[in-house]
C-alpha cells in the first residue's frame, strides 16, 4: 500500500490514469487532503465509488501516529510522531508574528555528527520518504486546527543527505492544489553538502537556503563540525557564491553562539572577512542546552559584541529569539526517538 501523501499531483495522476480513472481525478483528491483536510476516501464525496474503493485499496492515509504533545511557555508545540515501523521523530510548531511556522525531521537520526546538536547522539537509521515528511504538516494542521504559512526543514536529520525526499516534499507542500505553501516561505538547512548545495542551485525551486556555518575558520569549524573535513569552508562559501548568482535567492548562514568557543568579537571579524561581498545574512542562534554536551550559553551582553561586531563590519545579522528551549523544542536541541511502537 502505497503512501498517498508522498506523490505530486503529476505523479498521482500517472497512477490514476494507469488505473483506469482520469487525471484530473488527482486534482480532486489533492483538494480533498490538502485544502479540505478530510482524513479519509471515504470522505471525498465528489469521487466516484469506484475511485474511492481503489483509493482505499491502494493508498494510506495514516502514516504517522502522534505519541506525545508538549507545549512551551512561549506557546510553541513539540509533537512526537511514530512512524510504521515504530521509530518515531520530532516536529515543532511555532508560532511567529508572520504566522505559523513547522520545522519538520527529514531523517530518523543523523551522522553528521555536530558535536554542539542532539539530533546527531545517535546516528542515522534511516531518511524519511517524502510522504513523512509531508505528513508531518498534515497532522500537526489536523491536531492543532491551523494552517501553516511558513515550513523549515531544520529538525533531526541533514535534508540534503536525503535530497530526493527532500525536494518531492518541497514539490507537493508548494503546489497551489498542495498546502499552496509559497517557496519563499520554505527553508532547508544543510551543514554544507557541496555538491548538493550546487545540485539545489540548478533545481527550478527557489525556496530559501540556510547553511549552517557555525565557525570562522577551518580549524574551529573541523573541530565541532566533522563535516568540515570534507567540504571545508571555501568550498561551502563558493558554493554558496555559485547558489546566489544562479538563483538570486540570499543565503543565511547559521551560527550558534558558543561560550568562548566561537563568540569572541575577533572571530566576528574573521567571520566578516570570509562571506563579505555575499548577499547573505548570519542568523545568530543563542545556544540550546543539551544535558550530554559540555557546551554553554554566550551571555546576552557577549552575543550583542559580536552582533554589533558584524553590523559595524558591514554584514547583515540578527539575534534569533529563542522558542520552545523549555520542552527542548529550541535549534540542536530535537533528538530520534526509538521503541515507540504503541500507534
């Protein structure tokens, strides 16, 4: 039984017509989950009965269970889903002053490895299709009776070390017959993947990349990031540079504040000599505690210095607000989940 929500609307009309039934049938049942949001075939009245019993024999419509809700002070949500072969991901909901925003787990696990990150203790089982990874909006839309505006792909995984499923999300979440997300309301964040960053250039998506940089030079940057030793930073920078005059889209770089690890005002300067003349800008991320790291916190005075450092050096940068730290929700801070087989 094959996963309904991972197939664009070309690909189900496809299967569709190969079956028997007409395209513009999967238009019809594209409304019906994405606009809809009806739960079941049963449900989608304007099909035939023969359409429907094929529906129902062919596809699945429940691909995620929710395990556990939290909720933080702040009002972000932090939902665990398990998935049908009982490993389970976090996705976070957020509410913004520009609407309601999803970060969404491409892979269950990850081996990049970031020693600062929680999503990489354990490293990676397995990618999530691209019908989890819509899935995840579908449900948290269903359980929190939202629409979602806005969708970042930051959560436990690295999306471009599972491209594929990452680009079809991207495909069905924009469709204006999908959840009509627009691109530039879509982010996906890699650590710095180059031939994927290059492969994502040439895509004929223009949603919004971040990469997550984390350093001002190669030795720091190996050091807390092992992905580093084989795509160092003038690689990633390049690539970056190759991104931008193809696409014209602004990339973010990343940067954790790490207490006298990264955040000196002279490392701002090392960081400002390395992507001047980008248009780019730094998202400064305050870092998250995670119990089994020795990492701490800039304090909010250190962090303005670097800040001010950037600006005064001519680079666009701001301070990230900090959401869900206190149900561990917060950037770095989403783990894998395992043996969460009850549904």
């Amino acid at each position: 039984m094959h996963d309904i929500y991972g197939f664009t609307v070309e690909a189900l009309a496809d299967r569709l017509v190969g079956a028997g039934f007409k395209k513009f049938n999967a238009t019809q049942v594209f409304e019906w989950i994405y606009q809809k949001k009806v739960a079941a075939f049963s449900d989608m009245t304007n099909l035939s009965k023969d359409l429907r019993a094929h529906l129902e024999s062919a596809y699945a419509m429940t691909p995620l269970a929710v395990k556990r809700e939290q909720i933080a002070s702040d009002g972000t949500r932090k939902f665990l889903f398990v998935l049908d072969d009982c490993l389970a991901v976090e996705t976070v909901l957020m509410v913004q002053d520009y609407g309601m925003s999803v970060c969404v787990s491409s892979q269950v696990g990850c081996s990049m490895g970031c020693s600062f990150c929680a999503s990489g203790l354990l490293a990676k089982i397995r990618d999530l299709t691209a019908g989890e990874l819509v899935a995840q909006i579908v449900m948290i839309e269903r359980l929190a009776g939202i629409s979602v505006t806005h969708v970042v792909v930051m959560g436990t995984g690295e999306p471009f070390d599972n491209y594929d499923n990452v680009i079809e999300f991207i495909k069905i979440v924009n469709h204006p017959k999908g959840l009509a997300i627009g691109q530039r309301h879509i982010t996906v964040s890699t650590c710095g993947i180059v031939p994927r960053i290059l492969q994502y250039a040439d895509e004929p998506i223009r949603s919004n990349l971040a990469i997550s940089l984390h350093a001002s030079n190669d030795e720091l940057r190996s050091r807390i990031m092992k992905i580093n030793r084989a795509y160092p930073m003038k690689d990633v920078i390049e690539a970056c540079r190759v991104y931008f005059e193809k696409t014209g889209r602004r990339v973010t770089f990343e940067y954790i504040l790490l207490s006298g690890v990264n955040d000196a005002v002279e490392q701002a300067d090392e960081l400002s000599d390395r992507i001047r003349g980008l248009n780019a800008y730094v998202n400064l991320i305050p870092y998250n505690h995670v119990k089994e790291f020795h990492y701490a916190r800039t304090d909010m005075e250190r962090a303005m210095k670097f800040y001010d450092r950037l600006v005064k050096r001519g680079i666009n940068a701001v301070l990230r607000k900090e959401q869900g730290g206190d149900i561990d929700a917060a950037c770095g801070q989403l783990r894998m989940k395992a043996d969460q087989c009850e549904r």
